[in-house]
C-alpha cells in the first residue's frame, strides 16, 4: 500500500525513475480498487459515479508511474504512446514494465535501488 501512495503524492511527477517494485505494486493496488468498485457497482447502480470519478482521478498518477518506469528502463516517455497501437503496444509495454533497471545514472536521473539502499 505504502508504493501506492508514493505514487499518488507525485501525483502528475513526469520526471525521474521508478523501479520495478513500485510500477506493479500500484498497478496491483489499483487493479484491486477497481475490481471493488466494479462488484460494488454491480451490487447498487450509485456506485458508478464513484467507480468515474476514481477512474479520473488516477489517470494522472497511471500515466506518470507509467512514463517514470519508461525512464527506468532507459526509454523516452513517449513510448507511452504505444498503448494506442492494439495487442502490439500492450505487449511492447508490458516487457519494458518487465524489464530489469538501467543500473547506474542515466539521462532520466540515478537508479532509485542504489538511491532506496545506499550500502549496494
């Protein structure tokens, strides 16, 4: 949970890099909101709205953890722009988001590993 709220205090932070660990564990934590959200939907229509205005309100933090683990791997943000090209662009991506950390700095700023444990 803790990843996850790292993410949304850099609320609309493009810049920099995110490792791995914090990429999937608030794409997991998301996931989990949002399954939640759809049952509750399901169960009373009310809950739709909620299910919008969270789907609005993480779209930001989606696209930048998403762009800041681009950064990671040694890649522009733009290659974000691969998830308009269907089945191809979500494999694409996927693997980037799987993909090892460019160790050591790079244009994007220092590894955050080395920087999140200094004794490596």
């Amino acid at each position: 949970m803790q990843w996850y709220l790292d993410v949304l205090k850099n609320y609309a932070v493009f810049n920099g890099r995110a490792r791995r660990k914090e990429f999937w564990m608030f794409t997991l934590v998301n996931a989990i909101f949002m399954i939640v959200l759809r049952i509750l939907t399901m169960v009373a229509a009310v809950f739709f709205w909620i299910n919008a205005l969270y789907a609005l309100f993480i779209l930001i933090p989606s696209i930048a953890v998403q762009v800041r683990r681009l950064h990671d791997v040694g890649k522009s943000g733009w290659w974000i722009l691969l998830a308009f090209i269907p089945i191809v662009g979500a494999i694409v991506l996927i693997v980037f988001d799987c993909m090892e950390s460019k160790e050591s700095h790079n244009e994007h700023g220092t590894d955050p590993k080395l920087a999140s444990n200094p004794g490596m």
